[in-house]
C-alpha cells in the first residue's frame, strides 16, 4: 500500500518555526497532487496547504505568508516549512497525497499524523 510518514512536528513557542516532512512509498507508487491538512482539539479539519504535480501551491488563508509547501519529488517528500508560528496553529498535522500504486486504483492516502504545539 502507499505509506506516508511525517515528522518534524514537536513544541515551540510563538514566534517560532518548524518544518514537517512526509516521506512517501510504496511499489510503483506514482503521485500526483500532495498536501498538509490538520485537526485541533474540537475544530474542524482544515487543508492547510497543498501542491501540484506541477509544482502549483495553495494555501489557508490563516497560513499565508507563513508557511512554505514543497516537494521533493526524486524523494517522494513533501515538506511544510512553518515559520511566526502561533498558539492557534497546534494540531495534529497529516500529510495526504493523490497517488497510486502497482495493482490499485488511484486515490487519496493519509499519514498517520504529527503533533505541533506551539506554546503561550
């Protein structure tokens, strides 16, 4: 099946900065668009931000102009550069993709999850 891993996420304070990657695999795995979307404690998930095999971004409203979505596609990584973070940014972070693998049709395939919590 199509595996995507994050990491990166962990405790920072206001103002402060992470980076998220998610390293995607699996056997003839072909991707296409790939994104970040997180859920806080009793919100609604959000689509934080996401990138085209092209190369075309897209962002929230409520990270623009701080947060950075590339990919590397030689690596099958897609990374989240989170700069001026803020309280109201915490969640759990999950990396998804378009994608598919030998034998299986294409669709969408989550990561398990990262926590970020941005402190005061």
């Amino acid at each position: 099946q199509v595996q995507l891993v994050e990491s990166g996420g962990g405790l920072v304070q206001t103002g402060g900065s992470l980076t998220l990657s998610c390293a995607a695999s699996g056997s003839g795995l072909l991707i296409n668009a790939m994104g970040w979307s997180r859920q806080a404690p009793g919100k609604q998930r959000e689509l934080v931000a996401s990138i085209s095999s092209g190369g075309s971004t897209n962002y929230a409203d409520s990270v623009k102009g701080r947060f950075t979505i590339s990919r590397d596609n030689a690596k099958k990584t897609v990374y989240l550069q989170m700069n001026g973070l803020k309280p109201e940014d915490t969640a759990v972070y999950y990396c998804h993709a378009d994608a598919r693998i030998s034998f299986r049709p294409r669709g969408d395939y989550w990561g398990q999850g990262t926590q970020v919590t941005v402190s005061s």
